[in-house]
C-alpha cells in the first residue's frame, strides 16, 4: 500500500516578533546545540510570565500549554512561590545542613506520600533522580537488571539513557542488564488486541525469562508515558506489573516525574490503579519551576547499603534551603487551592471536548490523556494510523504558535501540559485554537 501524501500545514509569518526573533538570533552564535527542538522552532524570547499566560519581549501573548513538560504545575511567578523563594534568598543558601525549610517540606510532604513511602531524598534533576533509584534498586535486592518500556522516556544520563528505548542511536555500547518490552498502548497495541486483556505483560514476562540473567532488580515504568505523547497506563496494568516485579523478586519503580502531585487528577500517577510503588521518582511540578526531583520509597528499602552509606546517595544540591523552600510552597498551594481536584475535572472537561477532534480532524488519530496531561495523536489517515511526518508536527506546532498557543510535543503527538491552576475560560479559549488549527486541515 503506497503512503498517503503528507498533509501540509499553513503558517503565516507573525510571532513572534522581531525583538524576540533577534534575541534569539545573539544567544544561537553563544550557546551550545541541542536545545528542545520545539524551543527552536518558536524562536521565543519570553520577556514575564504569569499564570497560564506568557509574554515575549515585543508584548505578545501567549497560553503555555507546554509548561515544561509540566513543570508550571502552580502557574508562573506564583506569589506564595515567589515570596517563599525571596525569604530564603535573603537568609541562606548553601549547603544541605538542616533547615527549617527542609523540615516544613518533609512534613508537608509526608501527609502527600502514598501509604508505605515514607522517606525522599532530593535531587536536582530528573535523570539524577533516576541514577539514584537504580542504585537503590541494586542495594535492596542485590540484583543489576532491569525491565522498561517501548516509547517511555527516562533521560539521558547512562543508566537512564538505557531505559529509554528509542532514544540511543549513535551513542554506542549501553551498560549491560537493561531490556525494554512494549508498554500498554492500546492505540497502538503490540498485540494487535480487539480489547484490552493486558496480553502484554505476559509478553513483558516472556522478555524477562528470555533475557535475563536471573538478575532482575526492577520494573521501571511510567503511569502515563509522557513522551510518546501522554498514553495513560490501561486499567489493572499498574497493577499486574507489580505482581509481575513480585514474580521476579524485583521491584516497581514509578517514575512519576510528570504524573505527580495532581498532573494526572490524582495526587500520584499511579492512584488510578490504587498501587502503591516500591519506589517513585518525582520533580518537574514538584517545585513549581525549581529544578528539584526527589526519589521516595520506604524506610526499608532505603537502609539498604551501599545506598544509605554516607554520601552514598547524596547529591551536590540535593537538599539545599531554596529546593525545599521551593516544594513547600509549591504543594502548599496544590493542597491549599484544591488543584488535585482541579485537575481532575477541568482536564476531563478539556479531555471530553477535545476528544470531539476524533473522526472530524483528518490529522487527528487519537484523544487521551489524564487530568491536566492531554496528548493528540497526529496520523496520515485515521484508519491506517500512518504517524504524520516530523515537519507536520512542527507545522502545527507553528500554526498554534501564529495563534498564541505553546504546546509541547511528542513523535507525531501533541502534549497539552496547562498549569493545574488555569482559569478555565483560558484553557477553553486554548482548546478553540487547537479545534480551529485541526478541524482546518
């Protein structure tokens, strides 16, 4: 069967405006290459922020929907954030000595944590959180392999890189004991499944007795596979993989980088399931914009030596007042203004009406997603579910863009990331761009 031809995808020239574009223009022939490709197709230059809103140096305004891949969990510049950060700045910073913001953070922390997890250590960043977790998994079981998931996305630090399937071209050898099988895409179901019967982890199995040494430390996996464009973990998944762990002898690490603290309309990405991780990985929302990440398991698990060795697992920044000042401020105001519960229902109102895309958009495949993380799934043809190629990703990218409206991407899909605290008249206003962008076409 011959490919359809590529839809092509109108952009009119406009945002951002000149100011933004040669400030963008001076800092390319400084910095390094490699920055978000979505980043460089906007060529913004973002003068303040507030809320949902952005605005770029020649007075432009814009509705974030990418927010970071969901690290604007509160909104932008978010007073309680802003002040909690001004008072710490104007007491200490260095060192990750005891603090009464450390301890406020803990505490806060504490009545969050599903049953069981009661203990965090903190990081500055995703992947680093992530190195730690399999350290931790190695300490605790005594074993060095690990299971993960086609489309999952994990990082790009050695051991996180080796979870990534898909991401590793060009960057030779990998450390040995990682294997990845296919996650629960039902969309794009591995097993070609009429309906979901969770087949796959009994291929999840046969890929750990066929290729593992006997060595298996953990199942690493995400609620909701943020990557490969917001895919939600089906119902009773979550919870087979933990079985499947307990099989092994292994642990569940969750890593809820993106799905925690309410992104998903639950506190934690695994709630749907009602599970309950050996080990989570969590940041981004977290810290309302801070870089801070954290991996959280139990009191148990986390006295296993070498890990609970002095500076075993300790990190350069890890701990230090303004993170902390940072996370407690940020899940104050998650707990304080009912964001969880926000979340949960305006991003089902989104979720329902964007929904409507499917079957009337020619360009859009599927609509899903879980609270406020919603990702649009671009095909060539609904019926083959051919992906759109890479330039038509970023020609809708840019046709929202020419509206004001930032998405996030993903392969051929779109990641709708809204701060949990949008007001909905701008998360609908947001949705009637995206309809007039897709229905177009």
């Amino acid at each position: 069967m011959s490919r359809p031809a590529t839809r092509q995808v109108e952009v009119e020239p406009g945002l951002p405006g000149p100011l933004s574009r040669g400030h963008w223009a001076e800092e390319q022939a400084l910095i390094g290459p490699g920055l978000p490709a979505l980043v460089q197709w906007a060529e913004l230059t973002v003068a303040s922020a507030s809320g949902s809103l952005l605005t770029d140096v020649d007075g432009n305004e814009y509705i974030d929907l990418n927010g970071a891949s969901g690290v604007n969990s509160i909104g932008h510049s978010h007073p309680a954030l802003v002040a909690a950060l001004k008072e710490q700045l104007d007491s200490w910073l260095v060192g990750a000595y005891g603090s009464r913001a450390r301890l406020d953070m803990l505490e806060l922390l504490a009545g969050l944590l599903p049953p069981g997890l009661d203990r965090i250590q903190l990081y500055s960043g995703g992947a680093e959180a992530v190195e730690a977790a399999l350290r931790l998994a190695k300490s605790h079981t005594g074993k060095h392999e690990f299971l993960s998931f086609y489309g999952g996305f994990h990082g790009k630090t050695l051991g996180a890189l080796a979870l990534t399937s898909g991401a590793r071209q060009g960057l030779g050898p990998l450390p040995p004991g990682f294997f990845s099988a296919p996650f629960a895409n039902c969309y794009r179901c591995p097993l070609r499944c009429s309906s979901c019967d969770l087949e796959c982890v009994g291929l999840a199995r046969d890929v750990i007795r066929e290729q593992s040494s006997g060595a298996l430390a953990a199942i690493v996996v995400e609620p909701v596979q943020g990557k490969a464009g917001n895919v939600p973990a089906p119902p009773g998944y979550l919870r087979a993989l933990k079985e499947l762990a307990r099989e092994f002898d292994a642990l569940l690490i969750a890593d809820e980088m993106i799905t925690g603290f309410g992104r998903t309309g639950a506190m934690f990405g695994c709630d749907h399931d009602e599970v309950v991780p050996d080990i989570a990985l969590v940041g981004k929302g977290m810290g309302g914009g801070y870089p801070v990440s954290g991996v959280v398991s139990s009191s148990e698990i986390m006295s296993a030596a070498p890990f609970s060795d002095p500076s075993a697992s300790s990190s350069s920044y890890g701990g230090f007042p303004a993170a902390c000042a940072a996370v407690g401020a940020t899940l104050r105001v998650i707990v304080d203004e009912g964001l969880v519960a926000r979340s949960r229902s305006l991003g089902a109102e989104l979720l329902l009406r964007l929904k409507e895309l499917e079957g009337k958009a020619p360009l859009v495949g599927e609509v899903r997603g879980q609270g406020m993380m919603i990702g649009i799934e671009l095909v060539e043809d609904p019926v083959t579910r051919t992906p759109v190629a890479r330039e038509v990703v970023q020609q809708v990218f840019g046709a929202l863009l020419q509206q004001g409206v930032l998405v996030m991407v993903g392969g051929n899909s779109l990641r709708l990331y809204p701060p949990l605290s949008i007001e909905p008249e701008t998360a609908h206003r947001a949705a009637d761009v995206i309809e007039r962008v897709l229905a177009a076409r």
